[in-house]
C-alpha cells in the first residue's frame, strides 16, 4: 500500500473526476494511497463531510476500505456498482446509506447573457432561504468561494455557487431560483454561466446532485454533464 503525499500525486494515481476533486484534502489535513491500481482519499472536512473517496478495481478499493475506512462519522464514498461489489468482498458486511449523484463534464461551454458573478452576496441567502433551504452552500462558509447570479429589476432571483473546487476539478453547489420565477430558463442560465467559468478555470466542471431530482439531472445533462451513481458504505452497527 503505497502513500500519495500529493494532490498532483493523487492525479497521477487516478483519472477519476470524484477522486481528483477529492486530492484538494492533501493541503488540509486529509491523506491519500494506492493499493494495485485502486486509490483511496481521505477528506477530514470537504463538503460538510469527513469523507473517505475511493476508486479503482474492487480488490484494491476493498484493501484501502478495510485499512482506511473505519472512524467517528466517516463515510466512504464510491460508485455505487463498485460499492456492491467491494461489499461483496468484505469479511464482515457494511451497510449501503442512501445513493446520490455525481455529475461531471469537460471541454467548454458558452457564456451566457444576463448571468454573472455578484459582487455583493446580500441578496443570496434570502433567495436559497425561499427556493433551496437545504442548500449546502451558503455565503460566508468556509470553501464556498463565489456567487453567480441572475437578476430581475435589481432583485437577485437565480444563484448558483462555486465551493470546494480543487486544483482540476471546479465544483458547482448551490443552485437556487426564486418560486415566482420558475420556468423561464434562469436556473438553466445561471447553471451554464458557473459551468463554463469552471470549465475555463479548471477543465472538468462537477456537482452533486439528489437521485430524486428529475429536473435537476435533466437540466446539467442539458449543459453536457454526465451522470453517475454513487453511495457510501458504512459499518454494520
């Protein structure tokens, strides 16, 4: 089992977008390894959560699990086809939490007209407030880096966020359009702008994304993301 010390390491290990996002921890206290073509990524804080990303071929994705993958309110996270079959591998069984999306894509995209980033975020809460409660960006929180948005007769009523983008990898979260002005294509709007700054910036643009939300998924594949499944294993109580 060999170290990566890196995040330029990490992306020498691994070509996939959820783990090269994830090699930012090396610069914040995470730590990184490969074991026969698989690597492992340990997040002590990315998006919320202390997080253990792997990927790679079953056999060595399920070597890091056992070695790296145990700890107070850790969840490693993985494709899900690959999380069923590292499952199946383990001497003791683990338990599926619920599965999500990771959605990612590269080359560029046009900028948009009527979207761009704020210079002032006042306007933001009070619109995730009304549209997107749940949201996991916020202003001010740590990693959240800037705001995009679309205004209507000087009212914010579409915003979406870049947060915890690493070296190549630029991440997109907090997307929100105001109730009173759904289906007009804002949120499609404001969604391409950050895509195409990201992609400018970063060469792969990603995001997270509810399994359950229809809408969303058809929106960013409208923008050219791809969709894939994953989920996280925890121990069996």
């Amino acid at each position: 089992m060999r170290r990566l010390r890196t995040a330029a390491s990490v992306q020498d290990a691994s070509d996939d977008s959820l783990v090269r996002w994830a090699a930012q921890a090396l610069q914040a206290g995470g730590a990184a390894w490969e074991h026969h073509g698989a690597v492992a990524v340990h997040a002590p804080c990315l998006a919320r959560r202390r997080r253990l990303i792997l990927s790679g071929p079953p056999e060595g994705v399920a070597s890091l699990l056992a070695a790296h993958g145990r700890g107070v309110e850790l969840r490693p996270l993985m494709e899900r086809p690959l999380a069923l079959q590292v499952n199946e591998l383990m001497p003791s069984p683990w338990v599926e939490n619920k599965p999500f999306g990771w959605m990612d894509r590269t080359g560029t995209l046009d900028l948009p007209d009527e979207a761009g980033w704020l210079t002032d975020t006042g306007q933001v809460s009070p619109l995730l407030e009304a549209a997107n409660p749940s949201s996991w960006a916020w202003p001010g929180e740590k990693g959240v880096a800037r705001w995009a948005g679309v205004h209507d007769a000087g009212t914010l009523v579409a915003t979406a966020a870049e947060a915890w983008s690493s070296t190549d990898v630029g991440f997109m979260m907090g997307v929100a359009v105001h109730p009173s002005h759904t289906g007009k294509g804002l949120g499609h709007r404001v969604c391409q702008f950050v895509t195409s700054s990201l992609l400018t910036l970063y060469g792969t643009a990603a995001l997270f994304v509810e399994s359950y939300n229809a809408a969303a998924i058809a929106l960013y594949r409208k923008l050219g993301y791809a969709y894939r499944e994953v989920t996280t294993l925890l121990p069996a109580a």
